[in-house]
C-alpha cells in the first residue's frame, strides 16, 4: 500500500525540515552565507514577501508547478493544499488526511479532514473535491489543470471520502495532484463553465483583503484553519509586494523594508555577510535551459536545433546569466550527484564549424535561418539572450531578433501563443519527483511543455518511469529519457542551478514545497 510518508506531527514542526544552505552544486561556489535557524516563529507580526509580477488569477485551478515567484504562493495562502509534495518528494497532507492506494495505482482513495470549512461556512468534504476536480477537468475552462484533472474519475464514496480511478493505473497519481492541482474553492464560489473566476473563497491559512495589479496584496491570518490548534498560521498579516527590478528587491531586503524574496545565489553574493539578511536554499535544484519552439517552421528541423546546440558553449552561457566566473555549464538532465545522472548523456560540445555547416545545409535549401528568440525581460535572461543572439550570428545566414516582454506575460505568449523559436525558461527547472517533473517538461500537454514536444518514445519512455516498481527499472527508464533528449536535442541545457530565498535575519520557520515554494503558514519571527 502507498501511503502518506510524512506524519502531521512533523509537518507543522517548523523545525522538522532542516534544508541544506549554502548548496553551490554544478554552478560553482557562491559565497558563504548564513543559514537561517529554523525556531519555532512567535505568533503574530507583519511580514512582507517581494514578488516580480501580479497574480494574473485566483482561479485554483490555475496553478502550474509550486515554485516561487509568482501564482503559486499567492493561491496557497488563499486556498492552502489539498495535498502538497516537500523536497523529498514526500506527500505532506493538507486539508486531506491522506491518500493513498492498495491496487498500483488503479484506484486512489483520499480521506478528508474533519470539522475543515471554507471561509464562506461550506464544508471542505468530498463533494467539495469532486466538484472542483470535475471543473478542472472541463477543457471549456482551459485551465493548466485540465491535463491531471481530465486523466482520472472522480467521486465521493461518502461525506469524507474521495474516490480517485485513473484512466491507465498511474501509482504516482499522488505526486501529480500534489503539484498540479492541489487548490480547491468553495463549490459555491464556482463560476459557470467557461467564465472566468472572480473573488477567491478558500480554506486556507490566510484571507485576502486586497489586490492591486500594480502594487501586490494584503492576506490577513484565518483565524479558522485547520491548523489553528498548532498555532498556524504564525502571521497575523501577509502582503505580496511586486518590485520589478531584482536589485531593488534585494536592497529592500537588506534594508529592511521586505522580509523575504526569491532568486538564486549568484544574486546574494554581495550580502553574504550582512548581519541583516541571510539566506535559506532549497535542496533539490534543477536546470538551466533554452527551449526550441519544435513546431516553428525553423526548429522543426532537428538539424536547426543541434545547429543551435553546437553553437552556444554551456559554460560561458551559465557564466554570463549568473555572472559567476567560477560556474560550470552541463548539458546534463541532472547534476553529477543523481543516481540518474550518466555523464555520456549530455548533449554534444561546442563546434562553432559543425553548427555553420548544418546551418549551410538548411539555408542552401531555401530556408531562412532568422530566429525569434523570446525572452523575459529579468537582468540575468537579458544576459543570456544577448550572448545566445551574439554567438549564433557568428554564424553566416543566421539572424537573430531578440524580443523581450515583462515576465508576467512570458508564459501565455511563450505556451499559448507559440510565439517564438527559441526561448528561455525563466529561473530553473526543478528536478523534485524527476518521473513526474520530466513528464510536466517533455510530455504531451505538460504544464511545462512549452516546445511543444510530441514523441513517442518519450512518452513510453516517461509511462515506464512513473510506472516503474524498482529503482532500476526507474533508472532505466530516466536512462531512456536522457537518451531521447540527446538524440532529438527538444531543449538546450546549459547548467545546473539551486533556487535560493534572502530573508531577514528575524524571520525563521521556512519550509519549501517540491519546487521551492514556501509554506506561508509555518513562516513568522523568531523570539527576540
């Protein structure tokens, strides 16, 4: 029987989660910094998280990945988690008890918490699961959710319990729900189908009381979460501040003026020191990549994007993002310390004269070699794109338009318009539950298949992994992965990378989420 892996005891203790600090990984080093202790927060207070965009929708079933920045922390503050993963990959249990399975993974059955309700006084039972999942699964919605939601049935056996059946037996159903459609509102909140989603009502630590597009938002605590009785949430006020402009955010940090923000190290090292701030890192880390738009007219051709590939040095590419000279590229799927990891697949070295040849047959056949590179318009993106537009127009025949656009706005143009050849993904790409995260990004309808990647033995290859019942068998199947991706080049990987929270020094209680998000309930203020 699969069951839940982490008891509820440990997950409300602030102090269960101990992650490693200061990981430089593949990158290089970043500097010594201060792990933050991790006490138990007072009750009360005021605290600040700096974003660099809106929250575009409430929607719960908007959500794509629980990494930090942006939807994620927001919805999780109004809604909470039905379920959610932690570093490890471990189901933590939220508003559902459990879940769990007896057959592999043909029938999935989750028990809800008692005495649970949303803010408007509707019970969060059964009926309140199916009615959001049913909703999910509606494509007259489009929503991110629809790929998990559509690929079961749903029902309420009774007021507590949900029965989940898979369309194809799927053992780690779980994982996937965890990070993909995690957040249900009240049933009585539900727009029609179609229509858009207005106030959020949730269950979750936090209420909001306003939202400004331009400015962020204000959550005051809820008083009847279910995790009261532990004391959560710690906060009494949460606000979202939108700082566009990632050396300001720092800087607010440092000075006091925010608590927290989100980035990566290579962005702390100036502070590294500073008695005011330090810095808490999320263990799992993932990759660096550019993604090739596989349907455009020009990265159709697989000899366009190894002409890309064996242009752009790795090292030098992740050196310039990170503006760490010590950082080394990989071409890797995974770090060197992964049981996946196989360093013969990786993608082939830089050969500027191998890449001006494959480039040479393309454009003697008529075809125009221009390349709409789309880029979200962060400092170290504009780096990146910047050395990627100056190294391919070394190549003769090769054009490169650089087109850069807010970062809220980068992911409906770069997955629902299709509006470009090559893009890069903002931040990482995080390797936690690497069966389902390589689904999200190579899979067919992936809430991170933004090059639009549709093969066939990737698709085996990925229903192998996640249906694997052995370590080897898994490992054979990621092998498989690795070996499609350095034979068919669908994306560029260019180096190995580790999300990293700056943080007041007051602030302790962080516990990150599969892909980096934080648990907003569990923050707060040590004692003074």
């Amino acid at each position: 029987m699969s069951r839940l892996r982490v008891a509820g005891a440990a997950v409300v203790a602030a102090a269960a989660l101990t992650l490693a600090a200061c990981t430089g990984g593949d990158t290089g080093e970043t500097g010594e910094t201060q792990a933050p202790s991790q006490d138990t927060p007072v009750a009360g207070g005021e605290l600040t998280i700096l974003s660099a965009g809106n929250v575009a929708t409430w929607d719960p079933g908007s959500a794509f990945g629980s990494f930090p920045g942006v939807n994620w922390d927001r919805l999780y503050a109004v809604y909470g988690a039905v379920i959610s993963t932690d570093v490890d990959g471990n189901i933590v249990p939220g508003l559902a008890e459990s879940i769990s399975t007896d057959d592999g993974g043909a029938t999935w059955t989750m028990t809800m918490r008692d005495g649970v309700a949303f803010t408007d006084g509707e019970p969060v039972d059964a009926n309140a699961v199916v009615a959001n999942y049913e909703r999910f699964a509606d494509e007259a919605n489009a929503l991110a959710a629809y790929r998990v939601a559509s690929s079961f049935a749903v029902s309420a056996v009774d007021d507590m319990t949900v029965e989940i059946v898979p369309l194809d037996p799927n053992p780690v159903l779980d994982t996937l729900i965890a990070d993909n459609i995690p957040f249900i509102a009240s049933p009585a909140s539900l727009p029609e189908a179609g229509a858009e989603y207005g106030d959020p009502v949730g269950a979750g630590p936090f209420v909001l009381e306003s939202w400004d597009t331009a400015v962020g938002e204000e959550f005051s605590k809820n008083a009847d979460y279910w995790g009261a009785d532990d004391g959560l949430p710690y906060l009494d006020t949460l606000k979202f501040s939108i700082v566009a402009d990632p050396a300001q955010r720092v800087s607010t940090v440092v000075q006091g003026g925010a608590q927290i923000m989100n980035g990566y190290g290579f962005q702390f090292i100036a502070d590294a020191d500073n008695p005011a701030v330090a810095t808490f890192d999320v263990a799992s880390g993932g990759i660096r990549h550019y993604v090739f738009n596989n349907t455009s007219d020009l990265m159709s051709d697989p000899r366009a994007r190894e002409a890309v590939v064996l242009a752009i040095d790795p090292t030098e590419m992740v050196q310039t993002l990170t503006q760490d000279p010590s950082a080394e590229g990989s071409t890797a799927l995974f770090p060197s310390t992964s049981p996946f990891y196989d360093a013969s697949l990786s993608l082939p070295e830089t050969d500027l004269d191998a890449a001006q040849s494959l480039v040479d047959e393309i454009t003697g056949e008529g075809t125009d070699f221009t390349i709409n590179l789309l880029i979200a318009a962060v400092p170290e993106l504009v780096r990146a794109g910047e050395l990627f537009q100056l190294t391919l127009e070394q190549l003769d025949g090769v054009t490169v338009e650089l087109n850069q656009i807010p970062i809220q706005d980068w992911r409906a143009e770069a997955f629902d318009k299709d509006n470009f050849d090559v893009t890069f993904y903002p931040g990482v790409f995080d390797l936690n539950s690497p069966w389902v995260g390589m689904a999200n990004l190579f899979g067919v309808g992936g809430s991170d298949n933004f090059g639009n990647i549709d093969i066939a033995d990737m698709e085996q290859a990925l229903q192998d992994a996640q249906s694997a019942t052995s370590d080897a068998d898994r490992e054979a199947a990621m092998a498989q992965v690795q070996q499609i991706y350095v034979d068919e080049m669908p994306i560029g990987v260019f180096g190995i990378d580790y999300r990293t929270f700056l943080i007041g020094a007051d602030v302790t209680g962080l516990q990150s989420m599969g892909r980096g998000a934080l648990y907003t309930d569990r923050i707060g203020y040590k004692a003074e």
